[in-house]
C-alpha cells in the first residue's frame, strides 16, 4: 500500500480542510511529519485508518464518534487515495464521512463508508474492504504498515500463541490448517468402513456349501422333469385324438337339436309361405290397377270441388270489377285538375323566394350602412401613422450604423487589458520570489560549502578521506580487540619457563593490562569522532544536493517566468499600439469609447426598432383598409344583384290577384299550404295508378277463373269415362287371380308385409333345415362319434393338467434354484470384492489417523509458523547485529518466544524483554522493518511504505544516529518510510518534512519542507 494523498476535515483539530500531499513526501524515500505534542501529528494516522477501516486507534467505531468530530465542525470528511494491489498497481479512494445529528448535536448519525477503484480515469464505486483491498486486518496493519503511538512494541509483547495466529492471518497460514480437511476425510473413511461392514454382514448366508446344496438340488430337479415331460406327452397325444371325437359328437348333438326346432316352425313357415305368395301375386297384378282406379276418384272430387269454387268466384269478381269501375272514375276527374293546382303552387313558391330575396336585400344594406364609418376611420389612421413614420426614418438618418465588429474588438481589447496586467503582475511577483529564493539556496549552498576543510579540493575527497580513516580506526581497533584476550594469560609467564602460546622461553615485554584498555579507549574515542565526522558529512552532502535541486529547480522557475513576462509585455504592447491607431491612450478612455458606442447603437437600435413597428402598423392598416373596401365593393355588388333578382321573380308570378294576400303571411304559413297541396297532388296521381293496377288484376283474375271452370268439367267428364274402364278391369281380374272378397284383397293391399324379407327368411330356413340333416348323416357315419364318453374324457383331460402343473412346479424350482445359483457366484465375487475394499480403507483409516495426530491443536500451522518467524528473526538480525555492534542477535525457540543472543557474556541467552528500552525500540524496529518486508514480498510490490508514529526519546543521540542511518538506508532498499515525531534532531537529519502546527482559532495546518 502506498498513500498519494489524504484530505482531513473535521476529525480531531483539523476544523478546516487540510490535504497531505503523500506522492511529494513520499518521493524522497525518507520522509517526516513533525510538530509541537498536541498539533495534530497522530491524528493523520488516525484519518488513514478511519478512512480505511472505519474505526481509529483512540475510540471505538461505535458509540464514541461525537469525541472525534472537531467541537466547531458540523462533519468530519476523510478522502485518502492510494494505490495498492499486485505491485500497486491500482489506484483506490476511501471515503468516510460522518455528521452531527441535527435533532441532537451531541450525538452523530451513523457515517458513510465507501470505496472506489479507479477505471479509465473514473472513480467506480466498488463492494470490496479494506481487508480484501489492503490484504490485511487493522490490527496487523497497525503491526506491519502503520504503527501507532505506543504499538511499535507490541508485536515483540505478543504471547506465542496470538503471534502465531497473526502470523496465520497475515501470511496466509490457514492453508496449512488442514486439521479440519483430515478429520472430515477421517470422518468419511469410517463411514465408508461402516458402509462395508454392514455390506459384508449383509452377504453372510451367501457361502460356498450353499452354492453346492443348490447345485445338487438342481440336478434332482432335472432328472424328475424328464420323466415328466416323457409321461406329459402321452398324456397329449392321446387327449388330443378325444378332443377331435369330442368336438364331433358336440356338433352331432348340436345339428340333431337345430332340426327339431326348425321341424317345430315349419307350419308357421309354411302359412308365410302362402301369405308371402298371395302378397306377390296382388301386388304384381292387381295392385297397379286398384292404385290408377283410386288415383282417379281422388282427382275426380277434386275436379268436383273445384267447379263449385270457380262459379262461386265468377260471381265475386263481376261485383268487384263494378265497383273498381266506378271509383276509377272518381280519381281520374281529381287528377284533370292538377295542371292549375300545380300552377298555383309555382306562384306561391316564388313568393317564398321574394320574401327571403327581401330580408337579404335589407341585410345587404345594413352592412354597407356598417362599412363606410369603418373606412373613414382606416384612412385617417393611415394618414397619421405615415406621418409618424416619415418622422422617426428622419431622425434615423441622422444617427450613423455602429460598426459592431469594431467594438467588439474594443471589447475584447479592454478585457485582454485587464487580463494582461493581472498576469504581468502576477508573474512579476512570482519571478521576483523565485529570484529571492534562488538567492536564499544559493547562500545556504555557499555556507555548506564553507563547511567543508580547505585541505580537501571536493566533498567527495572528504567523504573518502574519512571513509579510509574510519576504516583504519576500525582495523586497529579489531587488532586491539584480538591482542586484548592476551592479557588473562600475561600473569603465567615466568623468566624461563616457555610461553603457553609461543613457546619462548624470554619474556621482554609482557603486555599491561591498564594500558592495553586505555589504548582501546582512546581508538575507540577517535573511531566514534570519526564516524560523527562522516555522518555530519554525510548530512551536509544530502543538504547540499538538496539545495542544488532546489537551485535548478527556482532557476528553471525563473526562466520560464521571465519567458512569460516577455511574452505577456509583447501582448500588452501589441495591444497598445492597436488602441492609439484608434486615439486611445489608456484603458479609461477605451472605456469612456465603448460606453459612448454602445449608447449610440443603442438609440439608433430605438429607433430603428420604432421604424419597423410604425411600418408594420401601416401595413396592418392597409391591409384592414383594402379588406374594408373591398367588403364594400362586394356588398354594393350583392345588393344591386338581389334587387335584380327580386324584380325578376315578381315578373314571373302569373296569377298576381291570387298571390297578393299570401305577401302579409309568413314564409313557414305559406310553405306549409304548398307541402300540404303538393302532397295532395301526388297522393291523387298514387291513388289512380294503384286502383288501375289493381283493377288490371282482378280482371285478369275473372277471366283465369273462367278459364280454370270450362277446363275442371272437362276434365272431370274424362275421370268419370276412366274410373268407369279401370272398374270393369279389375272386377276382371279379382275373378282370373281368385280374389273373390274385395276388402280381404284391400286388406292385403295394405299390408305391411316385407316381401324381400320374408323371402330370405323362408330361403334361410330351407337352407338350415338340409344343413342339418346332411351333416347329422355325415356325422353318423362314424360310431366313435354317436357312442362318445364324455367321463372319460374329462378324467384323462384332469390327468394331463395334474401332469402339467407337477411339470410347471418342477420348471419353476429349477428356475429359482438357477437364479439362487446365479445370485449366489455374483454375491460371493461382490463379497471377496468387498472385503478387498474393506482392507484398503482400514489401511487408510490408519495413515489419517497418523496425520490427524500430526494436525491436531493447528500443529502444522504452529510449525511453519515458527518457519516465517525464524526466516523473520534472520531477516531482522542483519540490521540489528549492526545497530548493537554485533554484540546482540535475536532467536526464536520451538515454543516461539523471542530470546536475546548476548555475545558480550559468552553467547548466553536472555529473553528479550530484559533489553533496555533503547536496545528494545532496536529490535522492534529491526522485526517490524522485516515483518514489513515479508508482507512487501507477499503483495509481489516493488515498493513498500512504513509508517513510524514512535518517540524517539529511549535513544540517546548515538543510538538515534544509528537508527536514522538505517532508515536512511532503507531508500536504497526501495523502501518508504515515514517518520512522525517531535524530537528537533531528527527534523534536522530529515530534509523533505510536511510540518503541523496547531492554530487557536483554525485548527491544524500543514506546511511543507520544500
């Protein structure tokens, strides 16, 4: 996780919105946040969490919010962005803004929490957390990235059980947590077992000397089925020579018993015989006569009953054909009368016409009576609208067009006036500063210089004159270190007796003890002045580059502003020269010109807009004025064509004395008198039509009835001759047939009798009856068939079913015994396969047994725990042997409790928590900058950031030396830390610094280094 930049507002003392710029600090590497106790130092770490995990170090995310808002602020608004994810790549913004709650101040609503990742240069919302983002929980970001006040130590104070759970969460041990997995797979190997063993149980009774039973059982079986089967089809054979004798016996007692029953209906049969014959003969020659002579009568009363009708309407016609005669009469007088009625009816039409030509003609005049005040006043609006118009263009004349491309240029030349001397001051000032700090960096670069000796030509001679002398120092040092051990032995040496180490025998100078520590104190003295020498170097060096990049950097500032002021000047001149070609000396009188354009445009504009409206209004005027005379043309022109109209159809009345008295009634009175004798008119003319038709009618009516009553007695005269003929025939042929009784021959007539029918049933019973007796002759012929015992049949037939069901029993055992035998070998196979299975999964029921053993109470997560936590410890050494000067290193034993390796007392352990406090604030530094390191290497970064808000006041000013040389040195590393503090030597040693300061009535500033 690397931050870019913080926005604080609310939270704390920050009553106004501050913004930390992390991209520029962080840019050095190394980096400060100083300021006074109580500035608000911390409380951007606090803001970094909140914003991140919702809840600060100091409170709670719950039920302490109210004491987190500043007391002056109404909200508090954190905005952070920061990149994060597989090598940072991806930029994230988190979001946390709380308020006051407005029914109750003291308390504060519930705040809003919200992520964002940045896509294509949008910020798009996201569900993800911090933990997800950041890839890690708030307590082991407070341990690895962000160390709070008074946590830099916590880690080391951590018992190992929570440490080992840390070191799970934060690298990702649970993945060798694999106690669960083991014991679920455990848990399915015993129920497999279980499932085996109930299986095995299940396939007890199915054994060898079962499948042997089976197999015995079976051959029996077979041996009784063929006796059987042989004895089965004896039985058939002889069964199925009785069922032929049977079958033909039952035919011959069924055959005998059909032809006693037809020779029972034969005299029936025979009296439908004669019935059916009788039927035919009368029905073939008597009955077509008897049907022509009873057709006959029939038409005959007809022929009858219709001369009767037809002199009865002879009659009624010739009364009815009288009396249409005579009102036929009647009408056709009525309607001679209709030429003068109809005359009449024209005349009082036209005086309708008259009386609609009179009201049009007084409306016409009361229109042009309405039109000629309405003219006049047109014309007098006309006259005086003109003369108002000739006015205003006079006036117009008077004022010259303003050229508005011209001023608008004038006005963009006083706005790019304005805009020109803003910039030119502006940029004056700017380049005046970068000018003032120039000259500040370049005395600071002067007095830096100065500080380096005059025996050395460059800084980089000094540098390594100090790194060769520190060197030597060092070298002499470790030799009086190796001669130093010496002097334990010195008091063994006698004169004379040969040395323990050397063997001589003389011992000239034999090395002092006093002397030998004073010598080692003073080299070490002068080693210590050396390596102040060298950092103070070293410090002047990174000030000095510092301020060479701080030079450039005003000069390359300076430049470009001096580029612009020229820039600008040669714009401001151009625009001088345009404005005096136009007699204006300065921006007062450009403005004095605008005002004076824009005044005159703005009459002439008046006046021009007062011209348009004046004509526009005579254009109206005109146009009502045209459409008025020209109404009153048209109106002049109708009234002149109505009374043309009127007098023409007065002329055309023929019969004035009658129309005279109809002028004093209305129109509607003298309408109504014309529809009512119109309609007379016509009713008469209907009237006459209708009763001509209808009289047509009935005439034609008479003389078809005559007609009808001459041909009903002719053709009555014929019947009468033909029924007479038809009579004498069929007495003739009731006589030839022997149908002497006429109404049993009308009888029969009327039968219903179905001929076909009964003639099939008597063919079907002469048919039947010769069925029957040839077959009972045929069957007779053989005696097996007339002498047939059924009892013994039936016998043998039981003895061949008793036969086959002992044959089907014996079938069905062998089937069964078949399939247990089948059944049998497959149950035994699955039962050895079983017991396979069974064997193999207890051999794996042993091997998890072993590996739950292993894994049980997170074993092997303790172990590789200890694995990072080792790997942690060598990690954190390298610095810290460095920082104690190779007399301390820190172990870690198999319970992971952290121990201290002092080399000074002979390599003895001791546990660390009896370092002092500064050698303590050491090793937290060294774990926490490994721990970090180890979590760089598991996000895949190429550049991490730690955050430090510690006092520094445990060390004294050596160990502090020794500490910002290793953190300076962590830049090399690719490393960004950030240090927050108020000790003054550390803002000396640090040059890039954002600084906090406190003001009573603002809150919390921040101000920067550079």
């Amino acid at each position: 996780m690397i931050p870019i930049s913080l926005e604080i507002q609310g939270l704390y003392s920050y009553r106004e919105k501050q913004t930390i710029h992390f991209d520029q600090l962080t840019a050095a590497g190394l980096f400060g946040i100083f300021g006074a106790v109580g500035s608000g130092k911390s409380s951007i770490l606090e803001a970094i969490l909140l914003a991140l995990y919702g809840s600060t170090e100091r409170l709670s995310d719950r039920g302490e919010k109210n004491s987190m808002l500043n007391l002056q602020s109404d909200q508090v608004l954190i905005r952070f962005i920061f990149q994060s994810g597989k090598n940072n790549s991806q930029l994230y913004l988190a979001r946390y803004e709380a308020k006051r709650s407005k029914k109750d101040p003291e308390k504060v609503d519930p705040a809003s929490h919200f992520f964002y990742q940045q896509v294509e240069g949008d910020w798009e919302p996201i569900e993800q957390r911090a933990e997800e983002i950041v890839g890690m929980k708030k307590e082991h970001f407070k341990q690895t990235v962000i160390i709070p006040q008074g946590k830099f130590r916590e880690f080391i104070d951590l018992t190992p059980g929570p440490r080992a759970e840390m070191m799970k969460e934060l690298f990702g041990l649970e993945r060798f947590d694999l106690a669960a997995k083991t014991g679920s797979l455990l848990r399915e190997v015993k129920d497999e077992k279980i499932r085996l063993e109930t299986k095995i149980q299940n396939l007890e009774d199915f054994t060898a000397n079962s499948l042997q039973q089976y197999g015995e059982q079976l051959s029996q079986f077979q041996e009784d089925q063929k006796q059987t089967d042989q004895k089965l089809r004896k039985l058939e054979e002889s069964v199925k020579s009785q069922e032929k004798y049977q079958e033909k016996h039952h035919a011959w007692r069924e055959f005998g018993k059909m032809k006693t029953e037809l020779l029972n209906q034969k005299p029936q049969i025979e009296k439908q015989r004669q019935l059916h014959q009788d039927f035919i003969t009368a029905k073939s020659y008597l009955r077509p006569v008897w049907n022509q002579l009873r057709e006959l009568q029939i038409d005959q009363e007809k022929f009858q009953v219709s001369i009767i009708d037809c002199e009865r309407f002879a009659v009624e016609f010739e009364k009815e054909i009288s009396q249409l005669k005579e009102e036929e009469r009647d009408l056709q007088e009525k309607n001679q009368r209709r030429p003068i009625r109809e005359s009449k009816v024209r005349d009082l039409k036209k005086v309708v016409e008259l009386k609609a030509l009179a009201q049009k003609l007084q409306a016409a005049q009361d229109g042009l009576t309405e039109l000629l005040p309405t003219i006049d006043q047109l014309t007098s609006e006309k006259k005086e609208a003109e003369k108002g118009l000739k006015e205003n263009e006079t006036q117009l004349q008077q004022y010259q067009a303003t050229d508005t491309n011209f001023l608008a240029q004038l006005k963009n030349s006083l706005h790019s006036w304005t805009d020109l001397n803003e910039q030119l001051n502006k940029t004056q000032q700017l380049a005046q500063q970068f000018e003032s700090e120039k000259e500040k960096i370049s005395q600071r670069i002067e007095h830096l210089q100065q500080r380096i000796p005059s025996e050395f030509p460059s800084l980089e001679d000094w540098h390594q004159f100090q790194l060769d002398r520190i060197s030597s120092l060092e070298n002499q040092r470790e030799q009086l270190l190796r001669t130093s051990g010496l002097h334990t032995h010195a008091h063994l040496l006698e004169s004379g007796k040969p040395c323990p180490l050397c063997g001589s025998e003389e011992h000239p100078l034999p090395l002092e003890k006093g002397r030998q520590d004073q010598a080692l104190k003073d080299l070490e003295a002068k080693l210590s002045s050396a390596k102040e020498n060298r950092e103070q170097l070293l410090l002047i060096k990174q000030q000095l580059k510092e301020a060479e990049i701080h030079l450039q950097s005003h000069q390359d500032n300076k430049t470009r502003k001096n580029e612009e002021i020229a820039e600008l000047s040669s714009k401001l001149g151009a625009l001088k020269e345009f404005l005096q070609s136009h007699q204006l000396a300065d921006s007062s009188q450009l403005q004095n010109r605008i005002q004076e354009l824009e005044r005159l445009s703005e009459t002439r504009e008046k006046l021009f807009q007062s011209v348009q409206q004046k004509r526009k209004e005579i254009d109206s005027i005109r146009q009502s004025l045209e459409q008025s005379q020209q109404k009153l043309q048209q109106a002049q022109l109708k009234k002149e064509q109505l009374n043309t109209a009127y007098q023409t159809k007065q002329e055309e009345i023929k019969d004035q004395a009658f129309c005279q008295p109809f002028f004093e009634k209305s129109q509607e009175e003298i309408q109504k008198g014309i529809d009512k004798v119109e309609k007379d008119i016509q009713d008469a003319a209907l009237a006459l039509e209708s009763k001509q038709k209808y009289l047509q009618e009935v005439q034609r009516k008479a003389t078809t009835n005559l007609a009808d009553l001459k041909n009903f007695k002719n053709a009555n005269q014929a019947a009468l001759e033909k029924i007479k003929a038809l009579s004498e025939e069929f007495d003739s042929l009731k006589k030839a047939y022997g149908f002497e009784d006429e109404e049993a021959l009308i009888r029969l007539f009327e039968h219903s009798l179905d001929a076909e029918k009964v003639a099939k049933e008597i063919q079907q019973f002469d048919n039947q009856l010769r069925l029957a007796q040839s077959r009972i002759e045929e069957l007779e012929k053989e005696p097996e068939v007339v002498h047939f015992d059924e009892e013994a049949f039936v016998r043998i037939t039981a003895q061949l079913q008793l036969t086959k069901g002992i044959a089907q029993e014996l079938q069905d055992k062998i089937l069964l015994l078949q399939e247990n035998i089948k059944t049998t070998k497959q149950k035994l196979a699955e039962k050895e396969k079983v017991n396979q299975e069974k064997l193999a999964i207890e051999k794996r029921e042993s091997y998890l047994r072993e590996l739950e053993k292993l894994f049980k109470g997170s074993g092997f997560v303790k172990y590789v725990s200890s694995i990072y936590l080792k790997e942690l410890c060598h990690t954190a050494n390298q610095r810290f042997m460095k920082l104690s000067k190779n007399s301390l290193s820190l172990e870690i034993d198999e319970d992971n409790t952290f121990w201290v390796i002092d080399y000074l007392n002979g390599g003895k352990k001791r546990l660390l928590k009896t370092l002092s406090g500064g050698q303590t604030f050491q090793a937290s530094l060294c774990l926490a900058l490994a721990l970090a390191e180890k979590v760089k290497a598991l996000n895949q970064a190429d550049q991490s950031f730690f955050f430090l808000d510690e006092g520094f006041g445990a060390l004294d000013r050596n160990s502090l030396r020794v500490v910002f040389e290793t953190l300076k040195s962590l830049r090399h590393e690719n490393r960004i830390v950030g240090i927050i503090s108020h000790v003054e030597e550390l803002q000396q040693e640090i040059g890039v610094y954002a600084q906090v300061e406190l003001d009573p009535e603002t809150g919390s500033k921040v101000t920067y280094s550079y």
